[in-house]
C-alpha cells in the first residue's frame, strides 16, 4: 500500500541515527577519515574526543569540527603506539560508548623493502594499538553490558596488494581479531565490527600518489593523472567523508543488531 506524506511529516520521518549524546571516541582523528568521522558524529550530536600524536593537528581539528559543527570536542594528545598512551587514553574516558580504532601508519613496501623493525614499529600503532585499546574498553564495556567497538581496517586484508606486504598481513590480522572479539562480547550487549574502506582520497593517499608520479614521471603534480588512470569503481576513490557516514550509521543502534563481522566498503573491488 503507498501512503502519500504531507512535508511536515515527511520532516519527522528522517532517519535519527539515535547518536545524541553519545560519548563518542575516535583515534587518528586530527585528518583524514578519522576526522571526517569526528565531524559527522559531533553533527549527530555525540559527544566527540578527537585523538592524535600531534597537538598542533588535533587543535586545527577541533577548529574545523567547530566551524562545521558549531561544537567544540575534547581533544587528546597522546601516543598511541606506546602501552602507556593507549591507557592514558582510557584513564581519560573510560565511559566512551563508542570506540573508533582509526589510528595507523603502516608503510608500503615488499618483503625486501622492510626491515623487522618497520614492522614492529607500524604493528605497535594499528595491530597492537587496536587489540590493546579494544580490549581495555571491550572489559570495560562488557561490565556495563553496553558498548560499541569498530576497528577501521583497510581492504587490503582481502585485495591483496604485494608491495604493502606489511599492511595486508596486520590487516588479515585484524580481520580475524574483530570477528572473534565481537562474536564474544554481543552476548553482553556489546558490538564489534570492522569497516574495510576502498582507496580513500586522504592527505596520505595524496603523498603516495605524489611520491609514485615523482618516481614514474619525474613530476609529482602529475599525481592527479595516475590516479585517474586506475580501474576503480565509480571511476574514483571514496572520500574520507562517505566512509564517515557508514561508519556512523552502523555505530548507531539502528544496526543494533551488527558484531564479529566486518563490512567492505570497496565499492565492489575484489
């Protein structure tokens, strides 16, 4: 049966994502997808902390949330890739309802290309940083019997990419981590569920580009052009933003019913 809405009505029935209020953590926030995700939650109402390792970032990150948002979130400047900041952070907001594990540098190359300690250096900020913070506020949360963790992975994990040796394998690592850690907790009432995004327009992916059309042509302006040359859907990539709205749909309690699994965001790349 259709129905036909009056406006006003039609006004009221706008999806609410529920996320008013909501104490909302995001880590690697002070750019990219990180602080795209910041500002859609704080336009959603939530209560935001921003987190990074540099101060002077996260402060220009609290001012564009502001100018977009109206509202001002907390921020926190620590180091992530160390035992000691994860749980600083966790001294700091303990009650988060929301946990968004975005925080990660790890460097493209072959397996001739790293040395061991590329990959225990990269590996302490995504994997270890992940687990370890997953895990403080997985406890936390299960005690409390509410609670949502999503870990941004990347879509390596399962496109496997040979001179991102590194990233693929903590990736793949991650992957199984979220499906198990989240088929454990929803029996508490607690979610955890990844998001495997496509090739994102961030700065980072921008200077890599760069570094490729500098290598390759010996122009990094010419960045742009590489770009486009690539076989990806929609005949671009995503934008930091449209994974920022996934990524806040599911955290809402609209998808109460999502954990232990992790969602590819690749637009049908394989």
């Amino acid at each position: 049966m259709i129905r036909y809405f009056s406006k006003d009505i039609k006004e009221e029935l706008k999806l609410d994502l529920n996320l008013n209020g909501k104490k909302v953590l995001v880590t690697g926030a002070s750019k990219g997808i990180g602080l795209s995700i910041a500002t859609v939650m704080a336009e959603e109402k939530a209560e935001v902390m921003i987190v990074s390792h540099n101060k002077s970032n996260l402060i220009q990150a609290k001012s564009i949330i502001k100018k977009i948002t109206g509202i001002s979130p907390k921020f926190l400047c620590c180091d992530l890739s160390k035992d000691s900041g994860r749980e600083d952070l966790f001294a700091n907001m303990p009650d988060a309802d929301i946990v968004i594990n975005n925080a990660g540098d790890i460097p493209t190359g072959t397996i001739s290309d790293l040395s061991i300690n590329d990959w225990r250096r990269s590996w302490q900020l995504k994997v270890f940083g992940y687990i370890h913070l997953s895990s403080l506020y997985a406890n936390s949360m299960i005690n409390r019997q509410s609670g949502t963790i999503i870990n941004i992975i990347g879509m390596v994990s399962s496109a496997i990419r040979n001179n991102y040796i590194c990233g693929v394998t903590g990736n793949a690592a991650l992957e199984a981590f979220t499906n198990s850690l989240g088929a454990q907790t929803a029996a508490h009432n607690v979610r955890v569920f990844g998001i495997n995004p496509t090739l994102t327009l961030t700065g980072r992916v921008e200077k890599i580009f760069r570094n490729r059309a500098e290598s390759e042509t010996g122009d990094a302006e010419n960045w742009q052009t590489i770009l486009d040359k690539l076989d990806l859907p929609f005949s671009r990539p995503t934008s930091p933003e449209e994974v920022a709205r996934i990524t806040a749909l599911l955290a809402s309690p609209r998808a109460s019913y999502l954990s232990g699994t992790v969602i590819n965001f690749t637009g049908g790349v394989i």
